[in-house]
C-alpha cells in the first residue's frame, strides 16, 4: 500500500467531491474544507483494504479500481456480498457508531481510495446534516440490492441468475452504446459462480448458452459485449 497525504489538489476529476452524491450541493468553501481531510491510499491487485472484524478508522471512497467485499463460508468458499467501483464508498458503519468490518475487502485491480477519518467526517455531519442523510439514501439502496441478489439466489433459476447478474454488471460497470453494451467483468468466472450460488462449471455454460443465443459475445476471458440488451435483461427477470 502507498499512502498520499492531501492529494486533491492535484486532482483534475475530484470525485471526492465533484462525482459522489453523498457531496451533492456543497459550496465551494465546504468542498475545500473536505479536500483538506482527504488522504490517498493505492493498492495493488489483490491487495487486502480491510480483513472481516477489523476495526474500521475511516471512511473509505473508491477513486479508481474496483473492490470485492467477502465473507469466508464454512466450506472455504467466498461469498462476496458487494462489488465496489468508482464512486462508490465504504466503511459507512463507523460513522455512526465504533464498530467492526462485517467483510474482508480485496482490491479486483490496482485502486486509488480517498479516505477520510471516521472523527473528522463525523465532525462533518454535525455542520452538514444533509450529508448523514446522502449516506443514508446510498445504504438502504445497497440493502435493496443485497436482497434482490439473496432473492434471486433463492428464486430463480440458473438461466436468470447469470443473465441478471450480467444485467447488474452492466449497469454499474459497463459501456452502452446503443442497444449495446461492452463490459468488462468485474469478476472472473470462478467469481460471478460465488457471486450467485453457482459453480463455475454452470456459469461457463449459460455464459455459452447465451452466446448461442445471440444475446452476448465473449471477448477474450474478462469482456462481453451485450449484444441484445432487451432480450438479457428479460431473460434475467
């Protein structure tokens, strides 16, 4: 890990501030002020940011990269609960109160990660309410789509586990032009398998099936193009 302190300044595309709703509507004094606080971490691929049970300090904002957060099951297997992009934050639960990681988080490619300690950004939500309630907002959807995952883990069939999680890739990582999409995956094949209760031998299959059927073209290991966008997403519904 490589630590910057007060690398905003240098900053051209700011997310911190700039591209993060929780920030929205800020002036530019208070934004400032908020720079001021930040410390850049980097992270190689691989690369843990935080183990399961490990007292959080910070709040964590993902700048470049992507991250996985986990559980370990009994089996040895991961069961990955959440993927993180650009944007995106973390370590929202010692905002509010001293608590531990409920997740190990693994860096999926090399990341820079805005960080601002837990005391400070506390101090922040006393003078700016509106941003607790921001937080707040981001943390009951990341929860609707934590069960929708379970639900659909639960619900549906094999088809539509692959073709919906394809559909939520694409949303949040993907590139549409069009009626189409380029995407590239998040996480290998052995990954999506974990992500949606699956082995990596059913989830190379219907990512087969549904290249025959039109829907997706497999570019090299990590990419697909989303060929027919209407047709997967109903598929996956």
């Amino acid at each position: 890990m490589e630590v910057i302190a007060n690398y905003c300044d240098h900053c051209k595309e700011r997310y911190c501030t700039q591209k993060i709703s929780i920030f929205a509507g800020l002036s530019t004094e208070e934004t400032v002020r908020i720079h001021g606080l930040i410390q850049r971490l980097f992270f190689k691929k691989g690369e843990l940011l935080v183990l399961d049970g490990q007292t959080y300090d910070r709040l964590m904002i993902v700048h470049g990269g992507r991250l996985k957060a986990y559980r370990d099951t009994a089996d040895g297997k991961q069961q990955i609960l959440h993927l993180f992009g650009p944007g995106d934050f973390l370590g929202e639960r010692s905002l509010f109160a001293e608590t531990n990681s409920a997740y190990t988080v693994e860096a999926l490619t090399d990341v820079a990660v805005c960080t601002i300690p837990s005391e400070a950004f506390q101090a922040l939500l006393d003078e700016y309410p509106a941003i607790s309630k921001r937080i707040l907002k981001t943390l009951s959807d990341r929860l609707i789509h934590l069960e929708r995952t379970i639900e659909s883990m639960g619900a549906k069939t094999i088809d539509k586990r692959v073709s919906a999680v394809l559909v939520d890739f694409a949303e949040k990582f993907g590139k549409r032009q069009g009626n189409r999409f380029e995407l590239e995956l998040p996480l290998n094949r052995e990954g999506i398998a974990n992500y949606i209760g699956l082995t990596r031998e059913t989830v190379t299959r219907k990512m087969k099936r549904l290249e025959r059927d039109g829907m997706i073209r497999a570019i090299g290991n990590k990419k697909i193009e989303i060929l027919d966008w209407e047709a997967l997403r109903d598929s996956g519904e």
